[in-house]
C-alpha cells in the first residue's frame, strides 16, 4: 500500500496541516505511523480531494466496532463480487455497494 505523509495529504489538498489532523481525529480518514511517522493511503486521496464517500464508510464501520487497523484492512481486501477492493469501488464511484458491505457485516 502507497502512503503518504499527513504533511503531503495537507499540502495536496490544500488545507493547513491542523485540519488534516482534525479529519483524521473526526473519521475522515485513517492515518498510521510508518517509521515514526504519520502517513494516509495515497488511494484515499483523488486528485487534490479525498475520495467520495471514503468518510462515510469509515464512520460506518467505526459505528460498528471495528479498529482503524481493521478498518484498513477491511478498505485493501480484495472482494470478489464489487470486483476488487471496497477502497477502489469507492474511488470507480461505486460508493451505494461498497457501504451496502460494510452494513451488511455489521448485522
């Protein structure tokens, strides 16, 4: 998985740092530490935004007890039946399947 830093993510999107912080902070987005430091998915970024509905998705299985680290993992699995991973469904504007699927894990 491509990462980059949270200072890049800032600098890309056009925010002040402390912003990017407080997504992170709100379920916006995931961050992990790589080599002591904070990095985001580069797939979570399209272009100078974050990708559509990535937030929503993020609270949604937030609400549902998982981790950050799970909810990675859950984002960069490979799903048969969207085809490919929940995060490149969201990116393919396929965002209504990949939440009917964490939904439905929820239940």
């Amino acid at each position: 998985m491509e990462v980059v830093p949270v200072a890049t993510v800032a600098e890309r999107l056009g925010y002040p740092l402390t912003r990017v912080h407080q997504m992170i902070r709100d379920g916006q987005l995931v961050a992990m530490r790589r080599e002591r430091e904070l990095v985001v998915p580069e797939a979570f970024l399209s272009g100078a935004s974050v990708v559509k509905g990535l937030g929503g998705t993020i609270t949604l299985l937030r609400d549902n007890g998982y981790t950050e680290d799970e909810i990675l993992e859950w984002l960069f699995t490979s799903d048969d039946t969207l085809p490919g991973t929940p995060i490149e469904a969201l990116r393919g504007d396929r965002g209504r399947e990949v939440k009917r699927r964490a939904q439905a894990m929820a239940l």
